[in-house]
C-alpha cells in the first residue's frame, strides 16, 4: 500500500488562491447588487427635452442631474438656442452644490462666449459669489478675500446700473472689514511678541486703508498702548485726540482716554468720552467667513414669468459698514502720517 505525501507548501498556495478569489468574487457581487453604482448618465433626448429637465432638477434640488442634463445638451446640440441658458443654468446648479471651481469655470465659458447677453451682468455677479463665499477665517490666508473684492468689483465696473451693483458694493464693505480683521489679527500678535513696530504698521494700514470699518477704533486705541510702551508720548496723545474726535463714544476710545490719564498726558484737547457726540450704536461686524451658500437670486430661467427674481439682501452675513458720523469740526482734528 503506498502513501502519498502532500506537500504543506502547495496546500498554503491553493488557500491563498481561493481566499483571493472569493474576495474578488465578494466585490464584483456589491457592484452587481448597486453598491457605490454611479448615478446613470442622462439619457439622449431633444434639446428642449433635456433643458427642461434640467430645470426640473434644479427645482427639486437634484443639483447633480440639473448639471448633467445641461452638460449633455451642450455637448450633443453645440448649436441649438438652448446653448446660452444651459451654460447659465449648468455654473448656477454648481453654485447651488457648492462646487465653486466649476461654477466659475463654467461661468466663465458663458462670458467669454456671450459677453453682450442679457443675462451676462448676472452671470458675472454669480462668479463674484462663487470667490464671495470661499473667503476663509482671519486666522488663515485671504487671498480669496482679495480676489472676492476683484470680482465683485468687476460687477460694479461693468454693471453700475444693475440690481446687482448694489449687493456688490454691500458685499465689498465686508470683504474690506475681513481684511481689516485680519491685519488687526496680525498687529495683536505682534504687539504680544513685543515688535512694536511690526504691530504699529499692521495698526497703520487699518487706520490709513480701511478708514470705513469698524476695527479703526482699535486700531487707534493699540497705536496708543504701542506709543506708551516705546516712550513715544506725542504720537501716543496724536493718536488719542483721532480717536476721541472721531470715536468719542467708543470702548476704545475710554481706554485710551484713561491710559493717557494714568500717564499725564491729557490736556485741554481731549474730548470727555462719550460726551461730545451721542454716536447711534451700530452692530459689530463679525470676522468670520461669508459662507451663505445657495443665496444667489435664480437666473430668470428660474423664475415662472421669465422676469429676474429680486434681490434678497437680507442674506448678507452681517449688517452692511456705515461710516460713523462726526462733529464738523473733526476736520480740524489732526491726522496721522
């Protein structure tokens, strides 16, 4: 009788192999039975067919559709009438999702093929929005602040007279008060660190180049505990009677009223704080990003009568910037250089 010897190292190899099929075997099966199955591509229709279906998409919220039936009739009937609208309408639906980059790309498609179009003012007022609402934090980069204030002020340059010029310039006022925040930001941590003049000069260019927001009042106030830590008590007085003839009834302004106090330095010049002018309270506005995505007005397409929506400014993030008003005689008041 003979005994067959089974070799160990075959057997390992053949469990390999199986355990390796039934896995393949286990994945080809969830994609059989709709696991992670993409959604299905549009199918080919009519150009009018697949534009309303788009838009029938949009107003259900299925943003993913709305672009893909409009993406589909460009690409089959490159010279059908619908072309303009879906162009508009597909960087609207991205807008919607919340892919800005494609908003924009597809944006700019529209631009530069329809510049004269109807809808081309609304078309650039979506695209300022898309950089709009990617503004990040204070505490990160703001280049995107910077090429928001570049688009929305494109919309101003070329369309004064549009219904968007107006949440333009309302948007703008709050991209200057996020950079204004940001050098505040930058100035604060400087002056913890001791470079006091790294930090005056972060003060300076709030005060010099952002003279409309709210952050001035402390900027003057900083540029007075920075002055009276160097010794610098007359750019530390100047800086005090800017910021009293001009913020008499501001916090920052009783800061510095009393910190010049504690030092002797306040002489007939200073303004009692509060006293002189009874300045209206305004909110304080914030420093934290824009990002109230999906509040662009819809493209007329949208709308059942074929007439633009109106604007709804109620969707700012903040209150707009006012500047605070002053006594006559603040034109008398000295000037920082």
């Amino acid at each position: 009788m003979s005994v067959s010897l089974i070799n160990p190292l075959s057997v390992r190899c053949r469990i390999r192999r199986l355990a390796s099929a039934g896995l393949l075997l286990g994945l080809s099966g969830c994609s059989l039975f709709g696991g992670g199955k993409p959604a299905p591509a549009p199918k080919l229709a009519s150009p009018e067919t697949l534009y309303n279906n788009g838009i029938d998409a949009l107003r259900t919220q299925r943003y993913t559709l709305a672009s893909a039936e409009f993406e589909v009739l460009q690409q089959n009937y490159p010279y059908s009438g619908y072309i303009a609208n879906a162009q508009l309408m597909e960087g609207y639906s991205y807008y919607l999702k919340g892919k800005y980059p494609e908003a924009v790309q597809q944006l700019n498609r529209f631009i530069g093929l329809h510049p004269t179009s109807a809808d081309a003012a609304y078309a650039y007022y979506l695209r300022a929005l898309c950089f709009y609402e990617q503004i990040a934090d204070v505490k990160r980069d703001q280049q995107g602040t910077v090429e928001a204030m570049d688009a929305l002020e494109e919309v101003i340059t070329r369309f004064p007279q549009s219904q968007y010029a107006r949440d333009a310039q309302l948007k703008i006022d709050l991209c200057r008060d996020h950079l204004a925040g940001k050098e505040m930001l930058v100035g604060r941590y400087y002056q913890e660190e001791r470079n006091y003049e790294a930090a005056v000069n972060r003060y300076q260019r709030v005060v010099q180049d952002f003279q409309t927001t709210n952050h001035v009042p402390e900027a003057l106030e900083r540029m007075v505990e920075v002055y009276l830590d160097l010794g610098l008590t007359d750019q530390a007085r100047k800086s005090g009677i800017v910021l009293g003839y001009n913020y008499p009834g501001s916090k920052w302004y009783r800061y510095a009223y009393n910190n010049l106090k504690r030092y002797k330095l306040l002489s007939d010049n200073f303004p009692v704080p509060g006293k002189v002018i009874s300045a209206p309270a305004k909110a304080p506005a914030s420093t934290q990003p824009p990002t109230a995505a999906g509040t662009a007005p819809a493209p007329s397409a949208l709308s059942p009568s074929g007439a633009p929506q109106p604007m709804d400014i109620k969707t700012a993030p903040v209150q707009p910037v006012k500047r605070q008003p002053v006594e006559p005689q603040v034109d008398q008041a000295p000037v920082l250089r």
